[in-house]
C-alpha cells in the first residue's frame, strides 16, 4: 500500500508484521511510528526518482531564531529527507538572537533566486513575516494549518512560510510545511491581485 500521509490509526489496520510504502515527502507522524513498532511493522520509503519538473530538489531557504530553533531543526531534517535541498541560515543555538536578522536573509535570498522558497521560524511566526515583507519582491505569510498554508500559495503566491515555534507540535509544523511547498500558484483572477501588490512595492521604490 502506498500512501501521502501515515497515522496511527493507518497502522492498526495493516496485520502485525506488515509493511506499508510511502512516498518520499509522506508526512508520517510520530504517532504512527511508535504503532509501527508496537505492532512490527516496516514503514518504507518509495526509492522512485523524483518526477521532471518536481519542486523537489529545489533549493529551501530556511532560518529561525531562538524561539524558532528547536522545531528549525525538526523541519531541517524533514525536508531533506523528503528531498529538498537546504540552506540553513541560522541561528544555530538557543541563544538569544533578533528575528528580523534571520527573516530577511531567507527574503534576500529568495528575492534573488537564491532560494526557490523561504522558511521561517520564530516564537510565533508574526515578526518573522512582518520583517521579511520588508523586502520588495518577498511574500511572506504567517501560517498555522494546511488551510492557511494552502492558500497562501494558491491565491497569493506567498514565496516565504513563517512559523511559531512555540505555537505548533512537529508534526502539524510538517504538514503545513509541505502543503505549502507542494501547492502550486492558481494563477487567473489572482494574478491580478498580484500585480497590484508589485505595484506598490514599485511605486515605493520610485519614491
């Protein structure tokens, strides 16, 4: 069986000593996990190469500060093993830091094609995404369900995700994560809208 998402509930129902296949990029819980081993089971990865065009592989921007750093960590090593590639950019401990510092080096970089997409991590994510919209060209949304993650990418083509840390277990955390990434730009009468908010970046930078 092959599956997008794994719970524990998902488990209990395969016979003890089974094994289920997931993609690459399967959000499985922890949950799920301990079942699996309760029960024998193997979870295993699909070794599928990546479909042309895929956004795996793309690179991922992805900073937090001192709130964010914990559930930083998490999502890093979340997001390559599901594929992506990383660029971390800090902070590096729980030391006390500023978040504006780390919000506009993953905006900086995504603005310049450094980065296909941003991740942010702070205490609560809203200074994260207050910061980096500071940057022409960032569209940071501040996102706390696969709703919300969801669109912000379909309507409004938000290229930097910002998380609270203290606000979001890890597993909710990495399904908004790859909601976010793995939703594409609707395009259409949102286009539209848009172009009136590059607008206005451009009307303030001719100022």
């Amino acid at each position: 069986m092959s599956r997008h998402a794994l719970t524990a509930a998902d488990i209990r129902e395969l016979p003890e000593g089974g094994e289920v296949v997931v993609p690459r990029g399967a959000i499985v819980t922890d949950q799920a996990r301990e079942a699996a081993r309760e029960r024998g089971v193997r979870i295993r990865v699909e070794e599928a190469a990546d479909a042309p065009g895929s956004s795996r592989r793309r690179p991922v921007a992805l900073a937090a500060d001192h709130g964010g750093y914990e559930l930083k960590e998490v999502l890093k090593r979340f997001l390559v093993d599901s594929g992506y590639d990383v660029t971390d950019l800090g902070t590096n401990s729980t030391d006390p830091v500023d978040y504006p510092d780390f919000a506009v080096a993953v905006a900086r970089a995504v603005v310049a094609g450094e980065a296909w997409r941003g991740v942010v991590v702070d205490g609560a994510g809203i200074g994260s995404a207050i910061a980096a919209n500071k940057i022409p060209g960032a569209r940071a949304a501040l996102c706390y369900d696969q709703t919300t993650a969801r669109n912000s990418r379909e309507h409004n083509d938000a290229n930097i995700l910002t998380l609270g840390g203290r606000l979001l277990a890890p597993d909710a955390a990495r399904e908004i994560v790859m909601t976010f990434l793995e939703t594409s730009f609707a395009g259409g009468r949102h286009q539209r809208r848009i172009d009136k908010i590059t607008a206005l970046e451009q009307a303030k930078a001719a100022k």
